[in-house]
C-alpha cells in the first residue's frame, strides 16, 4: 500500500550550463543561414564538454551564442537571430538585459578564443590586458591588478613572467600566446570556461602542453568547460562527454567512452576514420568524410548527412532523405539521430568500422 504521507523526492537540480533548442539564423542576401538549428546539451560544475565537427557546423556560433557575443537583431547583416532558452547558474541568458550578460562575461564565464593574436589587441602589452581585464570586475589598484596577471602569466607557465608582462602579443610565439589567453580568461576564477580550437596552429608538443594546462587548471579552479574542436583526438582524453555536430545540429551525445569506443552514427564514424592513430599500426591510408559539409543555407531535407552517408539507401522507403532523425537514446545517456535500426548500427560498426580503425 502507498504512503500517500512520504513527501514526494525533491526536484532534481538544474544543471549548471543548460542550452535548449538553441537556434542561431544569420540574414544574408543569398538566404537564410541557419548556422545553429534546435541545439540541446547540459554540462555540470566540474565537467568538460567536447564540442567536435567539421568547419562550418556550427560550433563556434554555438560558444558565441552562450557567451552573449552575437550581434541581435531581425534585420541587418551580420546580425543574428536568437531563440530558444541558454540557462546559466539558474539565469536565462538569452531573454536577460545585455548589461547583465556583460557582467557575467569574464567574471562568472570566460572564453578562450581561436586566434589569440587577432583576439588581443597588437596596441596593448599583454599584462596591460590581463590588468584591464580584472580591474573591470574588480575595484583594485593598478599595482595590486599587475601583481595578479603576473600570477596568472606564471601559473600557465610563462618565463619571466612580470619582464613578459611588458611585452606585445607579436612579441609571443603561438604557444605563449595561447597560455597569455589563457591567463586573461581565468584571471577572474570564472565558473565556465569555453575554449574554441584552443590548439588550432600548434605543433603537437605545444598542443599537448596546452591540454594539460586546461585540464589542470579545471581541477583546480572546479571550473565547466566546453572545449571546441574539429579533432577528435584533442577530446579523446580531457572531455567527460562529447556532442558531435554536424549542420547546425546534433547527431550524436553520450559519454567520451562511449562515443569514442561505440559510436552509433555514421558521421562519427567518418571523423574517427579520418582521424590518426599513434597507438597501433597502420598500413592503409587514413579514410577522410566524403563529400563537403552542406550549405547551410540549403541544408539537405531529411537526414543533413544522408548525400555523404554510405549507409543512407539501408532503411527502406527513402525515408533518410525526407524525414530528420529525432535523437535517440541507444545507451544510458548515449543518443544518436539515425534512421539506421539499432541492431544495424551495432552491427555496421563491429563488423566493418570497428576492425579498420
């Protein structure tokens, strides 16, 4: 018999980052970009998200849209159109006034951007920077603000770090440009760091060095983060959980093991074939995604990735090029949009992915 006096389980608590149905549209003369379309994902205080795809899927729109960065409006070029819902911390971003927005940029959430010449100023030295960027959310001396960013410089591993304070972003090579980013981003302990192809351009010993600097950092700060990148190797062991995007949407979600060890869509297959293995040997060539990303002006009907699927005529009556995927769940919290049978997925990639990788 039921307990009608047992108060019933509290709530369970929101997740700390929750984007939902995020739709990210750019009005051009040529037509309608749709570069985010319905894009869904949570991430946890502590946790690291890989965001990965190809170029134009719609990753960075996705991390400017989080960090408030796109220019609003419904007319106008360049000016994006927003809907859906971006909760951070129990605020909603998209409908808050941008005043608000400004103030949790840099103190509560900060970004680590692509290109960090292009992204500081060649005018400014790089610890004139980092100073500008604390003192905005906190009211210190310009000396006790120096004392800071020389901390931060050493902390991300920065050689003479209060003489290289005084130096110009051209001054820095790739490598201590990145770190120099990286100290402007976590000079203020922010809760949510995001990092967009953090190493886009390095060699792979600075890639690596950089890597362990976010992972470190993460565990020490307990800040989220949301890494984004193109590669899959770069998440393979920093990110707890991955979201593969592909034409402004997502095909597949689960946990890093999950996705890397039993993916279940074949866009994720293509990335992991083309992607280079230094832990066994390989005879044969590596096996890039074929065809080009679509237009996302004219995104494919049905499935987006059904003209570069090789598993697209599988199910029967066409239906991959008239109806899109819904996300699935194959696995505890492991989903994927495929209009391939489970069973098929399953076995397509045990038989014949699986053993060539």
């Amino acid at each position: 018999m039921t307990d009608l006096t047992k108060p019933a389980p509290p709530p369970a608590a929101p997740a700390f980052l929750d984007v939902r149905d995020l739709r990210v549209h750019f009005p051009t003369d040529d037509g309608l970009v749709r570069s985010v379309d319905g894009l869904s994902f949570t991430l946890e205080r502590g946790r690291t998200l890989g965001i990965v795809g190809e170029s134009g899927s719609g990753k960075s729109v996705t991390s400017l849209a989080v960090m408030g960065l796109h220019t609003v409006g419904q007319y106008g070029r360049g000016r994006a159109r927003l809907s859906g819902e971006i909760w951070f911390d129990g605020r909603e971003l998209l409908s808050a006034d941008p005043d608000e927005v400004r103030r949790l940029r840099g103190r509560e959430m900060a970004m680590i951007f692509q290109d960090p010449l292009s992204a500081m100023h060649p005018y400014y030295t790089v610890g004139a920077q980092i100073v500008e960027a604390y003192r905005v959310h906190h009211d210190v001396s310009r000396q006790v603000a120096r004392r800071r960013a020389v901390e931060l410089l050493d902390r991300v591993g920065i050689p003479q770090p209060d003489r290289r304070a005084d130096s110009y972003p051209h001054e820095f090579s790739g490598g201590m440009r990145q770190r120099a980013m990286i100290a402007m981003a976590l000079v203020n302990n922010p809760e949510l760091l995001i990092a967009d192809e953090p190493t886009t351009a390095l060699d792979v010993t600075v890639q690596a060095q950089i890597l362990d600097l976010i992972r470190d950092l993460q565990k020490e700060f307990g800040s989220a983060v949301v890494i984004i990148t193109h590669d899959l190797g770069v998440v393979a062991e920093l990110a707890d959980d991955i979201l593969v995007m592909y034409a402004g949407r997502c095909v597949e979600r689960g946990p890093a093991e999950q996705v890397f060890h039993e993916p279940r869509h074949p866009y994720t297959w293509g990335l992991l074939g083309s992607m280079p293995r230094i832990d066994r040997e390989h005879t044969d060539r590596l096996v890039p995604v074929r065809g080009t990303p679509p237009s996302l002006i004219d995104v494919p009907p049905g499935c987006a990735f059904h003209p570069r699927c090789p598993y697209a005529d599988v199910p029967d009556g066409g239906v991959t090029r008239t109806e899109r995927p819904r996300l699935r769940e194959v696995a505890a919290g492991h989903l994927a949009a495929c209009h391939l049978a489970a069973e098929d997925r399953a076995r397509i990639w045990a038989e014949e992915i699986a053993p060539k990788l």
